[in-house]
C-alpha cells in the first residue's frame, strides 16, 4: 500500500475546545470547562493546547485511563498549485458508558462549580448514549439545578438528544428540532414542543438562513437573518462559534434576538476561515459590522 508522507500537523481543541477558543478570541476572562481527558497522547496534546490560553481554568478536566480522549483527525492532501483537499476523517471516540467513577466526579465538579457560572454552555456532542460525559444522570443534574436557579442561562447544544433537557435554553439546528419533536415540517412548531418540554428559550439554527428564536412555547418563532458572506465557506465549528458568541452577549445583558443577531455575525466571520474552526477577535468583528453598514 502507499505510504502518505505526512508534512505538517496542526492540533486544535475541538468540540468544547471550540466554543473556548471563540469565548478566548472574544475576551471572556476566565472559562471553566468541565469534562474528561483521557491519559493517552491526544489528551496530552489537548491539555498543551489549553495550558496556552490564559483564560482557562484547568483544574476541573477530569484525567482518566478508562478512556480514549476523542479526537477527529482530517488528513488534507496538498499539491503544489491546488487548493487543499480534505480526505476521509478518522474518529477515534469511545463506544463504551462512561465509567461511573468519572461520571460521579463530574457531577461533583457541574454541582461545586454551578453557581459561579454567569453562563453554562452544554455540549452533547456524542451520538452514542452516555459514552461522553453528558450522560442522563449529568441530564437530570444540570435540570436540578437549572429548576433551583432559574435565572441561570444554560445553553444546551445536542446532536442526538435535545428533547431530553429540561430547565435549559436549546439550541438545536433545524434537522435536530423537527426530530426531536417528531415533525417533519413546521419548524416552529417544533421549537414550541421543545419549549414546552424544556420550559426556557429556543434557537434554530438554519445555515444560510439564520436563526429562528421564540422566547416561550406560546410565543411567536422570531427570525433573525444571516448575514451575507461570499466566496468560498467552511462551516465547521459555525454553531460553536455562534454559541460562544450568544453566551457572551446574553450574559452583557442583551435580548433574545440581539444575541442570535450577534452569533449570526460570528459565524459569517468563522465560516470564512478556511481548513480551520475559526474565531473572531473584537476587532475582526468591528469591521465586519462597519463592511455590513
């Protein structure tokens, strides 16, 4: 078999590692990621990676040998006066429950550290059930907790299970929303279901379109536009970099529909990066804003 030369690494947080890298871009001053590394190579790699970002409070990653640290890796194949071409992405992620030591500790660290959180962002990124850390029993804590503290803003983003949180805003994509609620159209009528069940906020996201927002289930579905970008796009890491975004505007204190506006204009801005999950600096978003005016 050919044997690929391989050129060049690049490591990046992904998934939670995301969203940290847009809160960091933006300016939040401190971020407390609570989750699960595993004692393998990638994970020493990860726990590099975040040790260079000032803002980040390493203290609640839990370090386990039961577990591999997930990790996506996206060979691109490179030739002289071609644009990089991505190949078949290798997973390396865990198809095993969570182990219950570590499962109890994260339930420790989500419960101490609940109530200095101005904004929670849950990322429920793995499809198989409670082989990440966002299990059921982590589920039924954070709706506790949400139920005692119903001021507190949690935003759950969730590929496979969105329908089961409760005391939390969703923020499904629009595929995500009409299957949770068992549609097959009328989006907003699902957002309502979901309202319903989780009795907070929901926010659609809907590519090119933007984002669709109700404040309640009773309330009307809110329409919030893209913003409109051109030439080539790499969507990877869109919604985490519009989740980073909406959490830093909903805790500055803005409504609903000025926070998805604000992740809307992120995303315009990530999309843009290509080959990598982007970010956007303070400044990157000032004059995207004015280019807009």
């Amino acid at each position: 078999l050919d044997a690929y030369q391989v050129a060049h690494v690049r490591s990046y947080p992904g998934a939670a590692g995301t969203v940290i890298n847009n809160l960091m871009a933006l300016g939040v001053g401190k971020i407390v990621p609570i989750s699960m590394i595993g004692d393998d190579g990638e994970g020493y790699e990860l726990r590099q990676a975040l040790q260079k970002m000032p803002s980040v409070v390493l203290e609640n990653l839990v370090l386990t040998a039961e577990r591999r640290t997930p990790t996506y890796t996206k060979p691109m194949l490179c030739r002289a006066g071609a644009l990089p071409r991505e190949l078949n992405r290798f997973d390396i992620k865990n198809r095993q429950p969570l182990p219950g030591v570590v499962e109890t500790k994260i339930l420790e660290l989500l419960t101490a550290t609940w109530p200095a959180f101005d904004v929670l962002l849950v990322l429920d990124q793995v499809s198989e059930p409670d082989c990440g850390v966002v299990t059921a029993r982590v589920r039924d804590r954070l709706a506790e907790l949400g139920e005692r503290d119903p001021a507190k803003i949690v935003i759950v983003d969730s590929r496979e299970r969105v329908a089961l949180f409760r005391n939390a805003w969703l923020k499904p994509n629009e595929r995500e929303c009409l299957r949770s609620a068992g549609l097959t159209e009328d989006v907003a009528e699902a957002m309502r279901c979901l309202s319903r069940r989780a009795g907070k906020p929901i926010i659609c996201t809907r590519s090119e379109r933007g984002m669709l927002v109700i404040e309640s289930d009773t309330s009307e579905a809110i329409e919030v536009p893209a913003y409109p970008v051109s030439g080539a796009i790499d969507s990877v890491g869109a919604g985490d970099s519009s989740s980073a975004a909406m959490a830093c505007a909903l805790a500055s204190g803005t409504g609903l529909v000025e926070a998805a506006a604000f992740g809307n204009l992120i995303a315009s801005i990530t999309i843009q990066q290509i080959g990598t999950t982007g970010t956007a600096s303070p400044d990157l978003i000032r004059r995207r804003w004015r280019a807009l005016g």
